[in-house]
C-alpha cells in the first residue's frame, strides 16, 4: 500500500491542471452570464462546480504525499501546500454554497458563489507560480529576461582573460549568475537533488550525497567541472541535456574561479598557471565543435522532386539520402538515372530502383555510391554481369533482386560483397543449387528466396545403446505377470498387500489389501504416499 500511496503523489502534476482549468472556466461561464444578464443550467453547474472540488482535493492530496516523500523544501513548498489546501477546501466550499443557488436565481447564495470563485481563482495565480518554481528552480518565470545578462558576465569574464584586461573573477558577479541559471532548478533552495544545493556558499562547499562537487585550486579534480565537460549523451552529464546548457565560456569562468581557490568574497586573481596547463586535455579543454558534413546540394535535390522522385534524409541531422524511383519508374533508364543521380552520389544511403528501365549500366553507378546500405533492383534488366560491379562494395548490406534476369552466375558477385547481411532473390533466376552454394558459402546471410531454405538440426539424440539384454516378450496367448508392488503393507489399513490390487503411482507400483483401498489412496495421494512406501 506505501508504495501505490508514492505512485499516487506523483500523479500531482497530472492532476492539478484539471482544478485549475475548471475553476478558470467556471469563473468564465459566470462572467459571461452576467454580462448577456442570461441564467444558466444551474444543475449542470452543479456537476461541474462538484468535479472541481473533488480535482482539487485530489490535487492536494497528492501534492502532499508528493512533498512528504521527494527532496523538496523550505518556505516555497510550505507557501505552495498551503495555498493547494486553501484553494481545495475554498472548492469544496464553492460546491457546497452552489447547492443553495436554484435554477436561474440571482439571490445571495449565487452572489456568495461568484464572490468565492474570484477569490479561488486569485489564489491559482501565485499557487502556481511557487509550483512552477519548485519544480524549474527561482527565478523560473523572469529567467529570460536574466539569461542574457548571464550570458553576456561569462561572456566579458572570458574576454577580460583573453584581452589581457584584469582576469579577476568575482564569484557574485560572474560565478552566482551561473550556478543559478544552469543549476538551481535541480540544486536551489526549494530542490535539492542529490543533496547538493548552491543556494549559499555553505551549500556549496558542503556538496551532496556523493561529496564535495568543489576541490579548491582544483578544477580538474572538482566533480562540477568534470560533469559540465561530459558529452551531452553521457548519462552524469549536467544540466541533463532537457536543460538549458551553460556555454564554453561560463564553463571556463567556473574552472578558472575554482583554479583561483574558490573564494567566494572578494575577487579571485587568475592563477599563476592556466587553467588549461593544470588540468587534463580531455577535462580543460572544451568539447570540439562537431564536423558539420556539407550535405547535397539543394539543387541536385530539387531536380530529384520536380522528376517526381522521391527523396529525404534516411534520418535527423542526416545528410544521407533515401531515393526511390517509384512514380518514375516507368520513364526511368539509364540515362536518366545518371543525370539524376551523378550529384548526389556521395551521399545516396538507400536507393529504389525497382521496376525501371534500367540495367547494368545504373548498377555500375551505384557501385561508385560510397554510402549505399540498401539497393532495390527488382522487376529490372540487371543481370550477372551487372552484379559484378557490386563486388567488394564497402558498405552494401541488403539487395533487392526479385524478377531480375540473374543466373547461377551471380553467386560468386554475392560472395563477395563483405557487407551483405540480407538478399532476395525469387523469381530471380537464380537455380537452387546456386542458392544452396550461396547459403554454404555465406553462413550469416539472410535469403529470401521464397523456399524454406536448409533445415538444420539444433540437436540430435545419440545412439540408444543398452546396458543389459532386453526381456523376452510373453508368449502368445499368456497373460503377463503383474510387476510386485513395492511396499509390502498396504499404505492405508496397514495390512499385508494383495497382488491383485495394484495402482502406478509417480512411477511406482503400489499394492494394497482389498479393493476399496485404491479409491482412499486416489483421493488423497500426498495422504499415504511419503515416498518410501
């Protein structure tokens, strides 16, 4: 029970919008009413009224289990707990009061309820500001106007250190901004994941659960600068990558503050020796830049679509392309798939040519396709000879090959291609000798050739061999000895065992004394039975 208690506490963030929008709509409903001066359904309003009590005691109640077990704390939650709790019993209240107003009348009660509905939806107002700060950290609201302001102190820090102008830092004006933009959504004063908060100097020093994330005169061995230098993919990298990341340069003004020995009055002279000299390549230096590839030109691709080709990136941020002829195939030959596809060959990943007109020559041009993972060739002209341009290719992995004009021919091409791990090939022309060959000769390559391919045993039986000579079979006619029971009283009177009354039981023979004994036994085996009887 505990543990479904914890599930619904965290169901808080779900839950709260439901008041929160219906009590934003009631208030809506009663101001229009009164402006048109029309009554309403009050009974419908009754029902809505009662589900934004019942929404928002729920809210409440889980925002409170929510704060008994998360690392939330200090006055922001308090102040945020209170106001839930106001605004869930000021609900109820609202239900309660809207009772009172019958169908279409105006008297007090109706007057109360509108009264009590602005004042609930007053209290949504810093209620949820002091929720959206527990969870994005202070200062969440007006972060944006303060972000350039951050950015542009790390940004002047950095250009005093390369300008040769004074390189002190001071942790208040270039440090604190930091640590709070970047840091104190998870690490602040209301949020303390890990136990570690740089709210305060003292905080900060302290570190959290795993130890201090500071090592004075030490930025290569302070677990705050390791952590910012981490790929954005590593899982220890903070922020997490859904979080504003800091830039180089505020990462540089943190290492260069703590090279300095982490004061945090006055200011912090640069270090004798840089920052850089002292700390390890891979953890000073920031992350390089990464290869932007130049990708095909817009032109090439352009021309691709007005031929009403498709083509896109086989991925995000790819500039590998997947091409496929299918509208145009019928109009598509060799020479038209050259001019086509000449620009973009460096950067073709997945190529459909299928059912076009052309033939080896096209193939050839593939061959010269780098990149190319995946070629559809089906329903065309290639045939083996075609095939042997694509030999020791360096990146093809799957052929499409179906009604083609191929023969066994083409096997020794396909052995050669290293990368092929997939091959389709019925209606190819290719025998089943020549598939046979092909399935000895490359274990790990899938065919699709519309057989069920080899059957491979997983595992044999070996040679029954006996220990002794089998027994002899009975004679004709002969009734065969009953096999002896192994006890020799019967297991539920007691009594010495009759031959004639035998059951087989767990791979035993049980003997009993009469014939009502064998019904007792099945009834309840485990009852008589311990297993040395």
């Amino acid at each position: 029970m505990p543990d479904l208690i914890g599930v619904f506490g965290r169901f808080h963030p779900v839950l709260n919008h439901l008041p929160i929008g219906l009590l934003v709509g009631l208030l809506a409903i009663e101001i229009v009413a009164a402006a048109i001066a029309s009554p309403l359904p009050r009974r419908v309003i009754t029902g809505l009224v009662w589900i934004t009590a019942i929404s928002a005691v729920l809210s409440a109640l889980s925002g409170y289990v929510l704060s008994r077990e998360s690392q939330y704390g200090g006055d922001t939650i308090e102040n945020h707990k209170r106001l839930g709790i106001a605004i869930a019993l000021l609900s109820a209240v609202l239900a309660g009061v809207h009772l009172r107003a019958s169908e279409g009348t105006r008297g007090t009660a109706l007057k109360v309820y509108r009264g009590l509905l602005v004042v609930a939806v007053i209290l949504l107002v810093p209620a949820g500001h002091l929720g959206g700060t527990i969870t994005h950290g202070q200062g969440f609201l007006t972060g944006p106007l303060h972000e350039a302001d951050t950015v542009q102190a790390a940004e002047r820090a950095a250009a005093r250190k390369e300008g040769g102008a004074s390189p002190a830092i001071l942790f208040s004006r270039d440090v604190a901004p930091i640590l709070a933009d970047r840091c104190s959504a998870c690490h602040g004063t209301t949020k303390r994941k890990g136990g570690l908060s740089f709210a305060t100097p003292e905080s900060i020093l302290a570190g959290g659960e795993d130890g201090p994330v500071i090592a004075a005169g030490k930025p290569e061995e302070s677990e705050i600068v390791r952590r910012l230098r981490l790929p954005l993919d590593d899982e220890d990298h903070m922020p997490p990558d859904t979080k504003p990341q800091p830039t180089a340069a505020e990462i540089d003004v943190i290492a260069r503050w703590i090279a300095a020995g982490a004061p945090f009055d006055g200011v912090a002279a640069q270090p004798a020796v840089p920052v850089a000299a002292v700390a390890p390549v891979a953890a000073a230096a920031p992350p390089p830049a990464p290869i932007v590839e130049p990708g095909p030109s817009e032109a090439a691709i352009e021309k691709l679509r007005e031929a009403l080709v498709h083509v896109e990136p086989v991925s995000k941020d790819s500039t590998l392309l997947w091409i496929d002829f299918a509208a145009s195939a019928p109009a598509t030959g060799d020479a038209e798939a050259a001019a086509l596809l000449e620009p973009v060959l460096a950067y073709v990943a997945d190529l459909s040519l299928a059912r076009s007109k052309i033939t080896d020559a096209t193939v050839g041009l593939a061959a010269r396709m780098p990149k190319l993972a995946r070629l559809d060739l089906r329903a065309t002209e290639v045939t083996d000879a075609g095939l042997a341009a694509l030999a020791s290719h360096p990146s093809l992995a799957e052929l499409v090959l179906p009604q083609t004009h191929l023969s066994d021919g083409a096997v020794p091409h396909l052995l050669k291609i290293p990368k092929l791990r997939k091959v389709f090939l019925w209606n190819s022309g290719v025998t089943i000798q020549g598939i046979a060959t092909l399935r000895l000769g490359h274990e790990d390559l899938v065919i699709e050739a519309g057989d069920a391919g080899e059957a491979r045993p997983l595992e044999t039986e070996s040679k029954v061999v006996l220990t002794k000579a089998a027994p002899a079979p009975p004679a004709a006619g002969a009734t065969p000895a009953p096999a002896p029971a192994t006890n020799a009283t019967c297991p539920v009177t007691g009594k010495p065992v009759d031959p004639a009354y035998q059951v087989v039981y767990r791979g035993r023979v049980i003997g009993f004394c009469c014939p009502n004994c064998p019904a007792a036994f099945w009834a309840d085996p485990a009852k008589y039975d311990d297993g040395s009887k």
